[in-house]
C-alpha cells in the first residue's frame, strides 16, 4: 500500500524505485510538506487501490523481486512495481501492430504467433494484439499482455474473456498503473515501452506510418533489440512497415513459417 500511497502522491520514478529497494528516506523528504489532509487521502486512495488489486485476482511485482521481468531493467526507467495478474513468461517475442489490419494480416499474426513456439508479448487491444494472443494461446504457448489501464479493467471491455484465457493459460496480464487507472494516449505510449523492453525482439506485423505500434518499435530500437518487419507492398496501411525497414529492422517473409524460423534463428 506504501508504494500506491505514494504513487498517489506523485512522487517521482526515481524515488519510487527506491522505495521498492527498501529506502523510504527520499520519500518522507518529498512528503514531508504535504499536508495531513493530502496524506489522508493518498493513504483512502490507496486501499481502494489495493481492494481493486484483489479483486482483479493480481498481485504487485516490485522492481527487487525475482519475478519482475529482467527486460525491463535495460530501460532508463524502469517502473517500480508492476501490477500482474497470472505468471510472467520470461522474455519473449512481441508482436504488434495497428487496431485495423487487413484480414491477411491478421491470419498471418496468428499464424506467425502459433510458429514461433515462444512466449508472446503484445498489448491486448483490438486487431494484431489480439490475434497475436491468440496465435500464442492456440499453440499452448504462454502470452502476456501490458497494458495501458490499470489491471482492475480491461481495455478494450470485449477483451474481457481474452484477458481471462491468457491467465488461465499460464501467460499474464501487466500493469505499471494504478489499478484503478484509466487509459489515455500517455498511457499507451509507456505501455509500448515495456512490450519492447520485456522482449528479446519485436516484430511489427501492419502499422500506419504514424501508428501506436511505432512507438513499441522506436523502444525496441533505444534497447538495441532485434526488430522486424513484414515487408511492405507499397499499400499505405503498411507505411509504418516501410519505415521500420529503412531504419534497420529485419524484412520478414510474407509466408509465416519462413518467417518464425527467421526469427528463432536470430533470438536463440
């Protein structure tokens, strides 16, 4: 409760990290103007987060314990604690992409997803997301999703049962957020860094030149980790593709098979 207590009252990365490690020194120095009527809050506040924890099935994984993913520890800054519901697959293949893929894209996700035989990292949101969760769960393979709503929600709510199936099935659910949370376009954008980060390569199936999965590919590339991409067909629903190409990722047969070896070849 300390950690969400604190979390409330906007303290800084740096010093909640430290706090996970044990040191709450910094902490009291950065609280210690605040008034009684603000710590009363943040101390309500954090039980109701707490109480959303439980209710969601979750538990917190802080930044000192064996289980917090050793991926994420490459980031400047990594997050203190993440909320998780289920068991973190170790490392991993992300694949990501945009909300509208075309149907191709979309059965070769899954296709991809099911050939890797490796755990798969994506976001759970609507299109390659899901069909790379999908994939995943189809071959018995653990996935883990992070998210961009704290973990007593699920975005989108259609996602509610996917969500359920991932847990169930050995993979995770992930948050760096509060419980209670809700999601706006900051919190996708730091969500995409910790798919790239949790990964030991990325791969981008179909993105916009502008799409929410080129901020996923522009981590991967920060951690210097292996980035691919389907090769583009001039189409503008790929542009992102294109870009991802020309700024050094890994072109990626259109036939899945060819490309999961490609991959496994590269990451082992």
């Amino acid at each position: 409760m300390v950690l969400f207590a604190a979390t409330r009252l906007r303290v800084g990365a740096r010093r909640l990290r430290a706090l996970a490690h044990g040191d709450a020194a910094s902490v009291r120095e950065f609280v210690q103007n605040d008034s009684a009527l603000r710590l009363a809050e943040a101390r309500r506040d954090a039980r109701s987060d707490l109480e959303a924890l439980y209710a969601a099935g979750a538990r917190v994984v802080t930044i000192r314990d064996c289980a917090y993913p050793a991926g994420l520890l490459d980031l400047a800054d990594p997050p203190a604690f993440l909320c998780v519901r289920g068991a973190l697959p170790a490392r991993g293949i992300a694949v990501v992409g945009t909300r509208r893929p075309t149907d191709a894209a979309r059965v070769y996700t899954e296709r991809l997803a099911r050939e890797l035989r490796m755990p798969i990292v994506s976001g759970l949101a609507l299109g390659i997301d899901a069909a790379a969760h999908r994939g995943a769960l189809a071959s018995g393979t653990p996935t883990i999703a992070y998210v961009a709503t704290g973990i007593g929600q699920t975005y989108p709510p259609e996602h509610a049962d996917l969500a359920a199936e991932i847990v169930s099935a050995g993979g995770a659910i992930a948050s760096e957020f509060l419980p209670t949370a809700r999601p706006t376009a900051w919190t996708f954008v730091r969500r995409d860094r910790l798919q790239a980060a949790h990964a030991l390569a990325t791969v981008l199936v179909q993105s916009e030149r502008d799409g929410g999965a080129m901020h996923t590919m522009a981590s991967a590339e920060r951690l210097k980790r292996n980035r691919f991409a389907l090769l583009s067909n001039g189409d503008a629903a790929f542009a992102g593709n294109a870009a991802s190409i020309a700024h050094g990722a890994t072109p990626l047969s259109d036939d899945p098979s060819h490309a999961a070896r490609a991959i496994a070849q590269t990451t082992h």
